[in-house]
C-alpha cells in the first residue's frame, strides 16, 4: 500500500485556520481555564424566535420529511430573489439561485464551477481562510493581492491590473470584508467591476457580510455597481451571519443560469437538497419582521466602537476602524522582532500563541488570511467578556 493514503488534493488542503485557534480555545475552556475567546466567526446572539418557531412548526409537517427539489424550495428561491432585487439590486429569475449548505458550500460550488486547470483565481488579502484551499481543489491558481492597513485594506484597480496574466479567470470580491470588515465604496466598487467586465474576468462576490455596516457606510453590489457585469458574476450569501444561524447551514448562490445549471448537477452529487427544517427557518428569516436583526446590527455597532476604543490602547497595536462584519484587523508588525520573556517573536502567529499562552486570550494570527503582522479580532461577543480580553492584553505588553 502506499505511504500516502490519501489523494494528493485533499493530502494538500491546510486545515482552517479560524477554525483550529477556536478549536484550541474551546479546549482549554473546557479544562477549566479562563480563556477569551476573539476567534469565532459567528454572532453570540441566539437565533430570533419567529425564526425558531417556523422550523418546529416545519419538523411536525411530513412534507418537510422528504427530499425535495435540488435547488432549493420553489417559497425560499423566491424570498432570495426578492432579497436579491432589494439588497443587490439585481432582478433574477428563481431558475438563477441555488440553495446550498451554508455559504461555504456556495463558495465551493461557485469556483468549482468556472474555475479548471490551470486558471487563476485574484484574490485580495487580507481574505477569509478557506477561498484558496477551494481554488486549490478546483484545481486553479490563487493570485494573492495584497493591501494593508495604510490602504484601509482595500486593493485598487491599479493593483489588480498589474497581477492579471492571461491565465487570469476570475476574482474574489468581498465587502463587507472577513477578516477586515472594509467596505468599498460605491465608486471603489464600481472602478473595480468596470475593471473585470473590460478584461472579461469573472467575479465571485461574496455577500454575506452585506447587511453588516455601520455608521451609514452601504455595502454597494458589485453588480448594482455595474449592471452589465451580471452575466459573469455570481453572487454568494446566507442567513449564517446577519440573521445568526450559523447552525443552521443556508447559504446560496445567485448567478448566470448555466452555471446554475452547473452547480446544480455538482451538488445533486454532493448533497442532493438542503435540509428542509433548515430550509424553513431561512424562508422565515428573509420573510419576517427585522426588528430582530436590526438589534443584532446596533448591538455589533456599539461593539465595534467599544473594540476600536480599548484595543487602540494596546500598545503595538494600530487599529483601523472596520465599516462591517464583526471583526477588528490590527496591525502588530510594531511588536514583531522583540523579545519576550527571553523569547524572540517574529511573527503575528507566534505572538498569538504568546498571547494565549500568557494571558489565556485567544486571537487568529494574519497567517491565516495573508501576511503575517496582523491579527484579528471578533467583536461578536459580550461587552464584559471584549474588555476583560483586551484589558489583559494591554497588561502583557504594557
């Protein structure tokens, strides 16, 4: 038998990174040690009661108890369509939406779905962990494109034209931004989508952010941005972040019809239908009241400007001020190179281990979405648990 067991694609697939540093915190939590954890990509609010209710209602009815349609129930394609029109400004028709298992199997099946052997995939950096393993297993490219926090980390068009080769098949676009939480702005967004429909390079945006933004910042589609951009363009998003319902695993993917088509035979291999319950919690989440999710906007809000306020006094740290998501990116590079406790530390993955180790407190490095001299920081959970975190990592490095 071999000595590598398994396939040389999946051998090659880096675990998530998030995932591990929450994992590690989880089990140390669990050992009874006092650890804060900034690392979870999800809310901390529980999921809203009406959409609660719709699902027990939607267990006890045996229709839900069956597959159904591949791509989602006809009611739900019909309530992403009409959030679709309302927040992207985008008019499509049910046949171009596909329900899938959590936004990450929407980004998954999107890539797979354009993107073959030896194509390249622009990716901005910082960016969300799992974009090029799936590039890597669609068998493409990642093209990193980089902008720190002296560009509010927003890459620009200049940037994008300079990495483009012939190869170049598409591109990730996302704002609000994970693990940044950038917004582009409507003329930023625009440059960049008059920019790909130019040189005929697709673009994958990622949308589930989108109703994360604060201070009156909009998160501006791309293809509102650029309308004719609508046919080479797919668009990813899900209840998980803005409504929290992780747990639940809706997402979907909104693009040109033979792609649809496409990503449809994929997952009637994978997965076949989404579950049903789950599938009925989401049509109630787009369909009912958002007073609920209007709360969980405000209560990131004041979060935000709390985390911003008490991380811009860890002395290293520089803190540009996010616009969405739920997450502070700071950039450590000042505390790179130095010694601690008789310990060099050169990287931000090293001083994240330094940072759990000393004062139990734990933080993703910036290895995990790019360069390294970052750090990011939730800001979905309590306020007293969010100080309390900081506060110890102002003591260490006091």
């Amino acid at each position: 038998m071999s000595a590598n067991r398994l396939s040389p694609r999946i051998a090659a697939i880096a675990p998530s990174a998030t995932l591990k540093v929450d994992g590690k915190a989880k089990a140390l939590k669990a050992e009874g040690r006092p650890v804060i954890s900034y690392a979870a990509g999800e809310p901390d609010f529980a999921t809203p009661a009406h959409v609660i209710d719709a699902a027990l209602e939607a267990v006890r009815d045996p229709k839900n108890h069956k597959y159904t349609a591949n791509t989602g129930l006809p009611e739900l394609r019909e309530a992403i369509a009409a959030k679709t029109a309302r927040d992207s400004g985008l008019e499509v028709p049910v046949n171009r939406i596909i329900v899938t298992n959590g936004g990450k199997q929407a980004v998954f099946e999107s890539i797979n779905a354009i993107v073959g052997e030896g194509d390249e995939v622009l990716l901005p950096t910082p960016a969300w962990t799992s974009y090029p393993e799936v590039i890597k297993l669609a068998g493409g490219t990642t093209v990193e494109v980089f902008a720190g926090a002296d560009q509010g980390y927003k890459v620009t068009v200049e940037q994008l034209e300079a990495a483009r080769t012939p190869a170049t098949k598409a591109m990730l676009f996302v704002s609000p931004s994970n693990p940044t939480g950038a917004v582009y702005t409507a003329e930023e967004t625009r440059a960049i989508g008059e920019w790909a429909l130019a040189n005929n390079v697709w673009v994958i945006a990622d949308e589930i952010y989108q109703n994360l933004t604060y201070g009156g910042v909009k998160a501006t589609s791309i293809v509102e941005a650029v309308p004719a951009l609508a046919d080479s363009c797919i668009l990813v998003n899900g209840v998980a972040k803005s409504f929290a319902m992780t747990g639940w695993r809706v997402g979907w993917m909104v693009a040109p019809e033979d792609v649809i088509a496409g990503a449809a035979n994929l997952q009637s291999h994978l997965t076949s239908n989404v579950n049903n319950i789950a599938q009925r919690a989401a049509l109630a989440a787009l369909t009912g009241p958002m007073e609920p999710i209007e709360e969980f906007r405000v209560a990131f809000d004041r979060r935000r400007k709390l985390m911003v306020e008490e991380l811009s006094q860890v002395p290293g740290f520089r803190v540009p001020t996010p616009e969405g998501a739920f997450y502070v990116y700071a950039d450590v590079t000042e505390l790179l190179g130095k010694e601690y406790d008789g310990k060099q530390i050169n990287t931000s993955l090293e001083l994240a281990d330094y940072i759990l180790d000393k004062v139990e407190v734990a933080i993703v490095p910036g290895e995990a979405f790019g360069p390294s001299g970052y750090v990011r920081l939730s800001y979905a959970l309590g306020d007293e648990q969010l100080v309390e975190g900081v506060r110890r990592i102002r003591d260490l490095f006091s």
